[in-house]
C-alpha cells in the first residue's frame, strides 16, 4: 500500500470496517491537532524531552553526582559547563538531563496510579449503587476537601521522604476526580442494553465492571490524566523544593531549585536554570493537553 | 418535614461528616508519622522521666480512638488545644495566621477576576484571532509556571534589583504595632486608621505575592470566561440581537456577558478556595504568616495539634465555598432545576 | 454605564497603582531601634526554667539578670558578679553563700531580693522541664530543693550541694538561662492552677534585664523595649526587634536595602558580597556549635578501629571548610570547642586518601560495607553528608544518605538506629564539663537505661574508664590541672572514639556601618543588646 492509498484509506467517507472507522477518525484528530501549532510546540519539545531522558548518558557531559569542590558555582559556558556548576561543582546540564528521567518517572507513574485507584473506586461506587455509593463517594468528598499539597505533604511527611513516596502521596491526593468521571460513566453504562444482555448471560458483577466497564471508561481518563499532567510534575517539584521529594544528591529539578535558591544573588543560574527546565516541560504539556482537549471536546474548541 | 428542612439538614449532615472524615485522616496521618511528638516539646535533652511525663500529659497513653474521641469533644467545645511549636493555644495562633493569608487570597482574586475576565470576553469575542492566541498563552503559561520558582526570581527581581516593591513579610518592621489590630487584614486596618503610610507599606508588601497568586486564577478564571462567553454568543437569541443592529459592545456587555454572571460567581468561588489552599509555597517563599506556612511547618515538625487546627479551618472553607457556589448554581441556573 | 464598564476602569486604575508602588532606594532605621533579622522559629517560651533554644537564649539574657554573668564587652574574662556582688565558699566546697548586689530593680518595681533568687532556682528544679539538669546535677530534687537552696534574708542566699564540685563548674552553670532570676511577686500573682506561673511566662516576662519583651509573634517576630526600673546603665538602644526571615538571600537584601541592622544567617557567598559593599560590615565570633559524625557501636563493622581512622582520615575538611562551609566552620576535632577552658587545638587529621586505605587495608573490613549517614534536611548538613559520602565512596564504602526532617532523624539516632548520624551539638552552659559529659561519658550503656542525655550512649559506645577520668575533671577545684585534664581526655577521645569531630562555627553577622558592640555570645552565652550603639 502506498502512501497515497493509506491517505485515501484513512480519509474514506465510506469506511468499509470498524476498524478503518475508528482509525478514520483518530487520524482526523491528528490532522486537527498538527494544525494547530502550540500544541505540535508541545509535543515536539516532550519528544525531545522523552529523547534526551533515554539517552541521558550519551547527552551528558559529566557524571552528574561527581562533585569538584574546586570548581563550584561557575558561571554558564565556563569550562565547557554549558548550564554551569552548582554548589559543590556538579555539572548542572547534566544533572537536568539526568533529572528529566526523575521527572517523567514521577509523571508516567502518578498517570497510571492515580486514575487506576480513581477507576477502581469510581466504578465500584457506580455500579454497586446504594450504601457502597454513599459511602465510598461521602470519602471521596473528604479527600477532595483537603488542601491538596498539604495532604500530599502530611503523607510524604508520614511515608518518609523519597520519589517512590511522593508519587504515591501525590497519587493518593489527585485520584478523587477521576473517581467522580469513573462514576459519572459507569452509571450511564450500567443501564444500558448490553449490560443488561451480558447479565443474563450469567456474569458476576467483577467480570462486568472489569472487562465491559472499565474499557468504556478509560478514554475520558486519558483525556483527564492529559490535562493534569502538568499540575502533576509541579506537585512533585513543589515536594522537591520542600526536601520531601527525591533526596540527594538525586538531581531532582525541584530540588536543585531548592538547593540553589541559597545561593540566587550572585548565581543566579543554579535555581533559575532548572526553574525553567520545570516550566518548559510542565508548558509542552499543558499546550499539547490544550490541543488534544480541542480535538476532543469541539465545545470548547477555537476555529 | 418540609422538603427544603429535610435538604438543609441533608447538607449540614453531609457537610459534618466530611469534616469528620477530614478530621479523622488527619489524626491518623499524625499518628503514624515517624515522627515523636513528645521530643517535639521537650527537645533532645531531657530525661526519660520528663519524656514519660509528657507522654502522658499528651494524653498518648491512651488508645488511638479514644484519643481521636477526646480531640472530637474539645474541638466541639472549641479547644484546638495548645501548639507544640510556639506554645500558645492553636485558636490563638489560627486567629493570628488566618487573616494574613485572607488578605492574600483576596487581594489575589480580585487580581484575577478584574484581568482574568476581561481577558476570557476578549478571547471569545475575538476567537481564533491572535488576541484569542495570546489570551491563551497567557493562561497556559500561568498553569505552567512552579511558583516557587516563579515567586524568587520575581523577588529577586522587582525587590532585589529594581526596589519596586518591598521585600517578604506583611509590614517593613518600624511599621509594626502602629496600626490598631481589627480585622487582622493588615490593609483594611491601615484604611480604617486612615495611616496612609502604613497602607502603602503593606499594599507594596503584598502586591508581588498576591499579584502572582493572581496570575494562576486568572488562568482559571479567562479560560472558564471564554468557554461560557463562545456558549452564550453562539446563542439565537445573540443573532437576533444582532439581527436588530445592537452595537457589538452592547450585544457582548450587555446580553451576553449579564447571563454568564452566575456562572462566573461560582467559577470564581472555586477560585477563591484553590487560593486560600494553594498559597502555601507562595507563603513560604514571601516569608508570610499565614495558615499555608503555620500548617506546613507545623507539620514538619510533628506540631499536631496545629495542623488539625489549620486544616480544619481550610477545609471548612473549602467545602462551604463549594457548596454555596453549588446552591448558586442551582438556584439561578434554569437548567439546573 | 454598566456594572463591569465600572469594573473593567478599576481594573486599569489597579494596574497603574501596581506600576506605580515605588519605595525609596535606601532606607534607614531610627537611631534608636535596633532591627535584626535571624531566624527565630525555635521560640517555644520565654520562661528561663524552660526555655531552652538559642533564639530563646538571646531574649533571656536581656530580659533576666542572674546571680553571675558574663560581660559582654569581655566574655574571656569569665562569670562577673551581677545580681551576687559575692560569694563565699565552706571549707568542704559543699556550701557556697551568696551575698546580693544593691540596685537591681524588676520591671514592675519590685526590688531584687536574694527571696527571688531561692524562688526562680528553686522553681526551675521543681518544674522539671528539659534543662533542669543543668541545675539537678549539683543534687538538687523538687524534694530537697527548699532546703537545699535557702534565702535567709533579703541580701543572703545559700546554696548547698550534694558534695564538692569545683566552683568553676557551679557558677558557670548559674549564668545559663535557666539561672535567670524572675520576680516572685509578679510570677506568683499569675499562677494558674499550680503552675508557678509557667503558663504566663511562656508569653510574658518578668526580669530585672535592660529590656522586657513586649509583643511575640511566634514565628515573626519579638519586639523588646527598654526595662524602665532597669537599674544599670540606660542602653542606647530604645528598642530591639529580631524579626524571623528565614532565607540568607532576604536578610541580605534586607541589610543591603536598610530595612535592618544585622542580618544573623548569611551564606558564605552573601557574607563575600556584603563585604565589598560600602555601608556594610561583617563581624566574625566563634560560636560553641561543633558539627560532628559519629559511628553507632551497635553496628558490628563500625566497631572496628582501623575501619573508623580510616574514615576519620578520608574527610575534606579543608577543602568543605574552604568552599561551601567557608568562613561558616573552622576545622575543629576535638570535642571542647575553641575558648572553652581546656580547649584542644591539635587537628591530627587531614584529608589522606592514602592514609585512609591503608588503614581500610589493615581493618577487618577492606572492603567496607554499605553504609548509610543520617542526615537532616538542612543545607549546610546536607552539603557536609555529600562530601563524606563522595569521599567515603572513593575508600569502596557504599556510602548513601537517610535524610529526614530534623525531629525523624534525631527519633532515629536517640533509638540508636542509625549507622553513621551526621549531626550538630552545641554546649548547653559554658563550662568544659557540659560536653565532656555527653561524648566522653557513658554511666550506663544498657538499652533499658535509656540515656538518650549522653552522645557517648546513644552510640552505644561503652566507656567506663573513661567516664570515671571525666567525672574526676568536674570536682578538680585547681583551674589549670583541671584544664590539663581535659586536654588529655581529648586527645585520647580523638583517637579512640567512635566520633568524628570536625568543624567549629563561626557566626557571620552582617551589619550596617554604624552599628557597634554587637557581641552574640561568642561560644559560651548569647546576644547582648544592651550594649549596641549606632
């Protein structure tokens, strides 16, 4: 097939299968979304981001925890130390590419956890119906009534610190909204016809919710788990800006902020330069989430 | 009972039972962290005798539950009981706190309200323009920002180099105790006193922090703007108001804007409660008193006692302010009905 | 004009208000007020039988006067009397008669009676709280303490100990905080249920000090007036505010912009740009705080002798003293810190990866295990935890880092937990014995004993012969033998112990130009603001 033919394939008013219409439209979604240029910024950067994290040891100039106390707090471009040296003489290009890996690690994490407990509670909650449903979505409220970073931090605080912890305090604090979307979903598929029909065919409710459920639910959390990507790595750098994330000498972005923030007058470069490596990375996300919710959700879409 | 009794009753219920439920999470994270309250109050140095006597002056002799029980009795009585880490009641220390971080986040609203909404009409307005564009990335990029980061540099910045605004804390330090205390909002006192010179000493100590606290709800707030604005304009009854050759600026302001202000109010709500629990770092970096900071370090140090206080207040913020935009929407909205 | 035609115009007024806040470039503080930023957050009370933090010990000696105390312009010279214009000692050394000065007035216009004195002595060992030890130790209990601490008229108090000490040791003891003298009458009128009016010293004071605090902002700041009965001299300065700000960074801003006077918690690199700038000077004092790491004897391999001088030789000192401690620390390895009577000078370690693995070759571990170094979050530890485990890494340890909130590390090293505890002490009254009796006793090293007080336990380090050498040292009335004590304790203690001391502080306080006789202390006492000019 050639690549003409593939085009024609995918944009076929008249799709022959299921399965060349859903591929029909995801490739229109992609078209939608390649036009619109901040979010192929977006995504483009994340690539590279996801590149660079891989081959973190090809790209790095030095062994990002060697310390050289003699050569502490250069300036950026001195010495072939691209971003500089922080304060105990680490090369801090290569400790932000060695972080890059912390940071995705954190992310790729919290998105599978958090929206795994969110489902699991929300589905349960939506399909048993009755006293579970009261009760499970009465804790649900109470969770998404607390201060979320506090909350994150009292567990941290309690766990102990380090990056395994912080994802699961921060898991554990941004599940409830995707509790309330499982619930949202379950309950209009609970009553449906198909649901009805696979019933009397004899299957318990684990079976129903976990193999005809959940698979309808996941696409709405995607798109969720999408958008709050970005408030995810901030959550993990404000815990590292506080010493509960990752620990030393791990070159955590929030904790090389943290680190250099003592030192911001007259080097400015430490804590500025994994600053904005935060913001970069939390801003593709944010403009490829923003472009995906357009292709998605046309409601809210621009022209 | 009448429906509307029975459905207030409802919410009060629900509203105790999430309080309680916030109560007793937090007791037990206290209770598990590693963390020994006893030397908390009495420092590394002291005896064993004197760690057994505060032990069972802290009432942990006791059994968890009983202990939560007797916590639950006291905070109905209104006891938060005494701070480990300043010494003085927790009542007395939130009382202290809370204003400062009131001030903040109300300061910041209105930041983002009288920017975020002008900006959110504009963008729909002008949809797909570059104004729309730019609208956009100013939002993007206050979601974007980590605002410890973003709070140093802009220190650095307009304190540090440029001496446009005045440095963390509430009041430059011979400002302090010249104002009579009654609001406990530092600005509002200082106008009532009609000392202007400590108004102005406080409002350029606010200005940075809460004009980047700002910053993040009018990225909230000109996104949820724009998407109720291009709902309303997509309206028949817009076309037909065009159709009748009302001027653009009356058709936006005065038809569309007017039925999006519900909606707005509750969206601003919101707002408002994500920034009385959001400014924590934002305190930590402007050196602010307030409940993000005292719940933080209280924490940090084990301090219980406070942290219960302080949570408890923000959650009952948090969950009041939900619901009343909740009743809001309901009461006003038809669709809702 | 609609609603939010009004509201848009308020908009752009508050957006030309934001433009338009400007402060002038320099300020200045009144002549008469004293403004330092330091970081306070330690103050729980400022009840001298409990509190004992140093932002608390700073407030304390300026508020209360005790029977013998330090003279801030001459802190060598030792212990002066104060509220004590003499003292007699028995021939047995186990009674020593104070006689009371005239003229010492309490901010409430009580006089000052050797009555208080009993009192404020008396009280501090009936409460018990944390530094009561520092009284008990002398065999007071709240049992025998009436009797044992007596005023027998207006002028005459006499104290009584459990058997000889040197005198030395006894009034050094009575200048710590918790040898401050409150006012009965004003304490007493405001006890609560019994509490020798502890709850109401927490916030308030009630001292025959140059100042008397009046307003605490836990966590922002102490505001301390001039004590108007004061009996002394009228100090120069009005009033005193320590305002907390935590950052270096903000305090010295803060100094550069002349919102204060003395910023007390700079970084080295702040240090090295306030003094280049014109205006600003930066003053050194050695402090009493020694930074130390110690090996829990617990641990099987850390026992090893040949294992520990292998790690006591493979540390950077100087390089850590010259790069991110610079100026902060002065390398210092024995346990009595600099000033102290029987100070050890003698540094037999330097930074030799030689001498260090050829130590590690002859111990019982060449290969060194893993090991794992408590550490609290805070910078300056966390800087000293990096190197160590850099160097350490280099001799073949597997060197990582346990690091925890101050309270959980501490949890750990009092249970003796850990495997290597990177950490901090500071004496708590200024005499030798204050830390000759924590790292170089160890009464009892059972764990039912549970004598977290003791450094040498909670390494489980077990020394009974050394800890009778110690004890000796307290009750040696001969002020030189005594020191030579020390000093050989100490060079036994750097050989043989399981602690490696390496670093003393020095305080770094920048200070506006006109600012004179700002004296925190030096190693032994705390801040004296009474004698500040500007």
């Amino acid at each position: 097939m050639t690549h003409q033919t593939l085009r024609d394939w995918l944009l076929t008013d008249t799709p022959q299968s299921r399965r060349q219409a859903s591929a029909a439209a995801w490739y229109a979604g992609w078209l939608k979304l390649k036009r619109n240029t901040l979010a192929m910024a977006g995504l483009i950067v994340l690539i590279a981001l996801i590149l660079g994290a891989l081959c973190a040891p090809l790209l790095a100039t030095q062994d990002p925890f060697v310390q050289d106390l003699g050569a502490r707090l250069l300036a950026p471009g001195t010495d072939g130390h691209i971003f500089g040296t922080d304060s105990l003489g680490r090369d801090i290009w290569s400790r932000l590419i060695y972080g890059a890996r912390i940071s995705l690690y954190i992310v790729a994490l919290v998105a599978v956890v958090a929206p795994l407990l969110g489902l699991i509670i929300g589905t349960v909650a939506g399909y048993a119906g009755g006293i579970l449903d009261v009760v499970l979505m009465r804790f649900t409220d109470i969770f998404l009534a607390f201060p979320r970073l506090i909350l994150a931090l009292a567990f941290v605080a309690a766990l102990g610190a380090g990056i395994e912890n912080a994802v699961l305090a921060i898991s554990l604090t941004a599940w409830p909204p995707y509790a309330r979307i499982a619930r949202a979903e379950t309950l209009t598929i609970r009553n449906s016809d198909f649901i009805h029909a696979i019933k009397l065919q004899g299957a318990g409710p684990l079976r129903i919710i976990t193999r005809h459920v959940w698979p309808l639910c996941i696409s709405s959390l995607v798109i969720r788990v999408t958008l709050d990507m970005a408030g995810i790595i901030l959550t993990a750098a404000g815990l590292g800006f506080l010493g509960l994330g990752a620990q030393p000498p791990s070159p955590e972005w929030g904790a090389m902020v943290s680190e250099g923030r003592k030192y911001i007058l007259d080097y400015w470069w430490v804590a500025t330069i994994p600053g904005l490596a935060i913001f970069t990375i939390s801003l593709a996300f944010n403009l490829l989430g923003d472009g995906l919710r357009d292709v998605l959700d046309p409601r809210e879409a621009g022209k | 009972m009448p429906r509307w009794l029975r459905k207030l009753l409802g919410t009060v219920l629900t509203i105790a039972i999430t309080l309680l439920g916030l109560l007793f999470v937090t007791f037990m994270i206290g209770r598990v962290m590693p963390i020994d309250p006893v030397l908390a109050v009495i420092g590394e140095r002291a005896t064993q005798a004197q760690y057994d006597k505060v032990f069972i002056e802290l009432g942990l002799d006791k059994p968890l539950i009983s202990q939560f029980l007797i916590y639950v009795g006291d905070v109905l009585q209104g006891d938060f009981g005494r701070s480990i880490r300043t010494g003085q009641l927790v009542s007395d220390d939130i009382k202290r706190v809370f204003p400062a971080t009131l001030e903040l986040a109300t300061l910041g609203t209105l930041f983002g309200v009288f920017i975020g909404v002008p900006l959110g009409v504009l963008a729909a307005v002008y949809r797909g323009t570059w104004i729309d564009q730019l609208a956009r990335l100013v939002g993007l990029v206050g979601y974007s920002m980590p605002i410890f980061w973003l709070g140093l540099v802009g220190l650095l910045l307009f304190y540090g180099i440029l001496g446009w605004v005045a440095g963390p804390g509430r009041l430059g330090v011979f400002y302090q105790g010249i104002v009579p205390e009654r609001s406990g909002l530092l600005l509002l006192d200082a106008a009532i006193a009609r000392d202007w010179t400590v108004f102005k000493d406080a409002f350029s100590h606010i200005i940075l922090p809460a004009g980047l606290l700002g910053y993040f709800s009018l990225a909230y707030i000109s996104r949820m703007t724009r998407s109720f604005m291009l709902e309303q304009l997509s309206a028949e009854y817009i076309t037909t108001a065009r159709v009748k050759g009302l001027s653009e600026w009356n058709v936006v302001w005065r038809h569309a804007f007017r039925n999006i202000r519900i909606q707005l109010v509750t969206v601003i709500a919101l707002a408002y409660a994500n920034l009385l629990e959001g400014s924590v770092l934002t305190e930590i970096i402007f050196a602010w008193p307030g409940i993000g900071q005292y719940i933080t370090t209280s924490l940090l140090a084990n301090d219980m006692n406070s942290v219960l206080g302080g949570t408890v207040v923000i959650g009952t913020i948090f969950v009041g302010l939900n619901i009343f935009s909740d009743l809001l929407y309901r009461f006003f909205d038809p669709r809702a009905k | 004009m609609t609603k939010t035609n009004r509201s848009l115009r308020t908009a752009a007024l508050l957006a030309a208000l934001m433009g338009g806040v400007a402060l002038p470039a320099m300020a200045e503080t009144p002549p008469n007020m004293l403004v330092i930023a330091n970081r306070i957050d330690d103050i729980k009370t400022f009840d001298p039988a409990e509190s004992f933090e140093f932002a608390g010990a700073d407030v304390s000696r300026n508020v209360y006067e005790k029977l013998v105390n330090f003279d801030p312009l001459d802190l060598d010279a030792g212990f002066q009397p104060e509220l004590a214009e003499s003292w007699e000692v028995s021939e047995d050394g186990t009674v020593i008669t104070f006689t009371m000065a005239e003229g010492h007035v309490f901010a409430s216009g009580n006089p000052v009676t050797a009555k208080d004195a009993a009192f404020s002595l008396q009280r501090a060992v009936k409460l018990d709280k944390t530094p009561s030890f520092i009284l008990t130790q002398f065999g007071f209990t709240p049992d025998n303490v009436d009797e044992m601490i007596k005023a027998t008229d207006d002028k005459t108090l006499v104290v009584t100990l459990d058997q000889k000490y040197a005198v030395s040791f006894v009034l050094n003891c009575l200048t710590a905080t918790i040898g401050g003298i409150v006012d009965m009458e004003t304490v007493m009128a405001n006890e609560t249920d019994g509490d020798m009016g502890s709850a109401w010293l927490r916030t308030n004071t009630a001292g025959s000090g140059p100042y008397k605090v009046v307003d605490w902002k836990p966590n922002e700041s102490v505001l301390m007036d001039l004590n108007p009965s004061y009996g002394g001299e009228t100090p120069a300065m009005q009033r005193v505010i320590v305002q907390h700000i935590q950052e270096s960074a903000t305090q010295r801003l803060q100094l550069e912009r002349g919102d204060i006077d003395i910023a007390r918690n700079l970084s080295p690199e702040d240090v090295a740009s306030i003094k280049e700038q014109d205006g600003l000077k930066v003053v050194d004092e050695l402090k009493g705080r020694l930074m130390y790491w110690s090996a829990n004897q617990k641990k099987e391999m850390l026992t090893d002798p040949k294992l520990l001088e292998a790690l006591k030789w493979a540390v950077d000192y100087q390089g850590m003293a010259d790069s991110f401690l610079n100026g902060q620390y002065t390398v210092h390895q024995a346990f009595l810190p600099l000033t102290f009577l029987g100070a050890l000078t003698e540094k037999p370690f330097t930074y030799d990866m030689d001498k260090a693995k050829a130590a590690l070759a002859e111990s019982g571990y060449p290969d060194c295990g893993p090991i794992e170094i408590s550490v609290r979050e805070a910078q300056e530890r966390m800087d000293i935890a990096q190197s160590l485990q850099n160097t350490w890494n280099q001799l073949g340890c597997d060197v990582s880092l346990i690091v925890g909130t101050g309270a959980q590390t501490l949890d750990r090293y009092r249970a003796r937990e850990h495997d290597i505890y990177l950490g901090a002490w500071g004496p708590d009254y200024p005499d030798p014995n204050t830390n000759a009796g924590t790292f170089a006793v160890n009464p009892d090293n059972s764990d039912e004993s549970g004598n977290t007080g003791y450094l040498a336990w909670r390494n489980a380090w077990d020394i009974p012969e050394m800890t009778q050498d110690t004890l000796a040292a307290v009750v040696e009335n001969d002020t030189e033998t005594r020191a030579e004590m020390y000093i050989e304790l100490q060079k036994q203690h750097q050989q043989v112990s399981p602690f490696g001391i390496m670093f003393q502080q020095i305080e770094q306080h920048g200070m506006r130009e006109n600012v004179q006789n700002f004296v925190s202390g030096g190693a032994t006492t705390a801040a004296s603001y009474w004698v500040v000019t500007k």
